[in-house]
C-alpha cells in the first residue's frame, strides 16, 4: 500500500496523485505524456515555437563551432542591448560573490547569457548527436560511478542542477546504454515545451512530467533505470530551506523523498564545459550522514548535501549557472 505520508508530502511538492483510498501502487493513474489543447494556444505561443523551429533548425545544421559563435552574438544583443534579466542576475550574484566588483559581476552575467545559448543551440543538435559528437566534446570517463549504482538493480536517482550542459549530459549517457528518465517541469509555452521533450525523446530518454512523477519514478527506479532531476530552482512554500551561497532557499525536496522512501542510492551529477569546449561530466555519489530517522530533519540533510556540492560546482564556473532566476524568492518566514 502508498505510504500516506510521502503522498501527502509529494503532492505538496506540486507533483500531482490521482489515486483512491486503499488501492495500491498499481492503480495509481498519471500520464506521463501531456496532451495540447490547440484551440487554447495563442497566437504568440505559435509565433514563439515557430521562431524557436526556425533558429533550432539552424543551428542544428551549422558547424558546432559556428553555432557556438552566432549564440555568442546574440547573447551581446541580449545583454549589452537589451539587458535581459540584468537586475535579477546582478542581485542574485551581489549576494553570492560579494567580494567581486562591478565589473566582475557584469562580465558573468554577460557570460551566463552566452553559456545558455550555447546550452540552446547544442540542444537543438540532440537528433544528431552520436558516438562522434560524444568522443569529441563530451567526457564521460567517470561514467563507472553510476554503471556501478546500477548494477545493483534497484534504479538511481541522478541529481544535477541549470548547470553546464545538463541537456548533452543526459543525452550522451542516453546515447552510451544508460536507461536515463528525466523528470521535468511546465513551460509557459505549451508548444516549445513538447518541441523540447521530443528533443530529449530523440536520444532515448524517457519523459516524466513533475506533475505526475510518483507514478513516473517509481516505475522507473523498479526498472532500474537513473532517474534525473534538477533541484536548484525555487521551491516555493513545497520546498525545504538549504543553505546556498549564504542564503536560504527553498529547495525541491524530491531527491530526499524517493530516496528515504525506496531506498535508492542518489548521484549528484554536472557537467560543466572547460576552455576546450568540450563537457566534463563528474559523477558522484552522495552519502548522507546523521540520518535520524526522523523524516524532516534527513529530508534538509540530504537536500543540503546536494545544494552544497552544487555550489561548489558553480564557485568554480560562476558563469554556467542560471543566475537569471529568482532562485531566493522564496523565504521561511
């Protein structure tokens, strides 16, 4: 039978149980797939996938090193035009690196910006990455830390963060004979956010919507597969409160739940992109410690350990992080 307790604390977490009292895990229903209501779509909505298809399509075909160097023209326009999220990125990094200037600040906000829309572009490449693509610009030499998790049978539950390259991350251990799942989240954009899944799709990986990820998960770990999910996004008022470059903020306790839940070894994943160009993927297994028993309290030790290594991944590439989000607007009070 479904613990009543996890149930309740996974739908406050914003994930979804339709389910009836007494049954058990079996006849839990939830789709993993989401369905469009077209009708419902507006005309900027279209407007936006169709421009998105039109600049995906381009850089998919372009030399990789072409397309990183259109991505960083347009991350100049966003940046020293526009200034697209200026205040939030400079806020959030003020906070974090307070001993940096001005100026530093500026360059790894303008920086952050050229990251992710290499982060974009190489997405749209995901149809055609094979084993070439792979040996020249990804690493994957630790890859022996999960494959060892799951040989063990009982699946893995794979944390990383808006870090490096999380998109060619989970697609190149897809591609190699991982199972990988990923959990993932609502767009705004109903369209781009299916275009962005068949992506995923198109190198294997299978596609758990948050809203509906007990069922999804649980399936996938008693599959043995390494179910990722990201946790450094604002939780709101679901989230457990970490420490973070100094600060609180609510993060996603799911990693914890199904962990404490099922008994499945976590591995903290991040794949950050060195002066090369090429993707190192590091793997590490985390091993709580001081775990009491007492829901709560391993709930925050787990989430800090993993909110911790996260930050010292991002310490040491600033600019490959998603400082454009409103990661501590939450707080406890």
């Amino acid at each position: 039978m479904i613990d009543s307790v996890i149930i309740s604390r996974l739908t406050d977490c914003n994930i979804r149980v339709i389910t009836r009292a007494g049954l058990p895990l079996g006849f839990l229903i939830a789709s993993t797939r989401k369905s469009i209501d077209i009708d419902l779509i507006t005309f900027r909505e279209k407007a936006e996938y169709g421009f998105v298809q039109l600049i995906a399509w381009l850089f998919r075909w372009m030399p990789l090193r072409l397309a990183r160097g259109v991505a960083a023209i347009l991350s100049l326009i966003l940046t020293h035009v526009i200034g697209l999220r200026k205040k939030v990125a400079l806020d959030n990094l003020q906070h974090a690196f307070p001993e940096k200037d001005e100026r530093e600040l500026k360059r790894i906000y303008a920086h952050c910006w050229r990251h992710f829309l290499y982060v974009g572009a190489e997405m749209a490449r995901l149809p055609r990455m094979n084993d070439r693509l792979i040996e020249r610009w990804i690493d994957l030499s630790q890859q022996s830390i999960l494959k060892d998790e799951l040989e063990k049978g009982k699946g893995v539950i794979v944390v990383s963060g808006h870090f490096g390259n999380w998109e060619w991350m989970g697609g190149a251990m897809s591609k190699i004979g991982f199972p990988v799942t990923y959990v993932v989240t609502s767009q705004t954009n109903q369209l781009v956010e299916r275009w962005m899944n068949r992506m995923r799709e198109s190198v294997g990986i299978e596609i758990v919507h948050r809203r509906n990820a007990v069922r999804g998960v649980l399936s996938a770990l008693k599959r043995n597969r390494a179910v990722a999910i990201l946790c450094d996004q604002d939780a709101a008022e679901a989230g457990v409160f970490t420490s973070f470059f100094g600060r609180l903020a609510s993060t996603p306790r799911g990693p914890a739940l199904f962990s404490l839940k099922t008994g499945v070894p976590i591995v903290f994943t991040a794949a950050p992109r060195h002066r090369s160009g090429k993707y190192r993927i590091v793997f590490e297994k985390m091993n709580p410690e001081n775990l009491t028993g007492d829901r709560e309290n391993d709930e925050y030790n787990i989430m800090q350990m993993i909110t911790s290594r996260m930050e010292a991944e991002i310490r040491e590439y600033p600019e490959q992080w998603l400082w454009l989000h409103r990661r501590w607007k939450s707080t406890p009070d």
